[in-house]
C-alpha cells in the first residue's frame, strides 16, 4: 500500500485558484455579503474586478446560548456589527456595499416597526 501523502499533494495541488484571497486596490468599493442559519453567522467581503468577484475576506461566528435564539434580523444586524468590528481597518478605507436578501435597510431604519 503506498503512502497517502503524494495522492494529498496532488488533491492540494489540484484546488481552484479562486480559493485565494485578494487584497483590495485604493479606492475599491468593496462588497459585504451576509449570511444567516440558525447556528452561525457570516459573511465574506468581495472586490469586484472584469465581471469576477474576489474574496478579500471571511468572517464566521459560531451563535452560541442566547444568541442562538435571536430572531433571522437580529442574526443578520449581528453579522454586520462582528465583521464591521473585525475588518474595521476595510469599512474605513474602502465605500462598502452590503448585499443580503433580508431587508436589512428597512428594517434596521424603522426599529420601531419590526419589533
């Protein structure tokens, strides 16, 4: 039986390139895509660049106890307060673009009306 090893190799060899990050350029506008499932939150922040998007940065969080029980709008409001937080050094140099398919903008401009 031979060794796994080169067959591994071979399989990390063969990943797409599209798994690397990329760093944004001066003055990109940059795209935060938010994600929601009952156990975890997360989002990714894209530049876009000849009709790609290119992954700059990942950002997940585990919802643990009371956050778990959070309504889906909580969990999205949640999701941009964590990665704002950590890629705060991107939100102040770049214009962002959040792109979720929850009605974020109404809902979080009106919080008397959902609840």
């Amino acid at each position: 039986m031979g060794h796994p090893l080169p067959a591994c190799l071979r399989r990390v060899k063969s990943l797409p390139v599209w798994l690397l990050l990329v760093k944004p350029s001066p003055g990109d506008t940059l795209y935060l895509y938010l994600s929601v499932t009952p156990q975890v939150v997360s989002s990714v922040l894209v530049r876009e660049e000849g009709g790609k998007q290119l992954p700059i940065y990942y950002v997940s969080k585990v919802l643990n106890g009371v956050k778990g029980r959070y309504t889906p709008i909580e969990k999205v409001a949640l999701a941009l307060v964590v990665t704002a937080k950590r890629l705060q050094p991107y939100f102040l140099s770049h214009p962002i673009g959040v792109r979720t398919n929850t009605p974020l903008k109404q809902t979080l401009g009106k919080p008397d009306t959902s609840g």
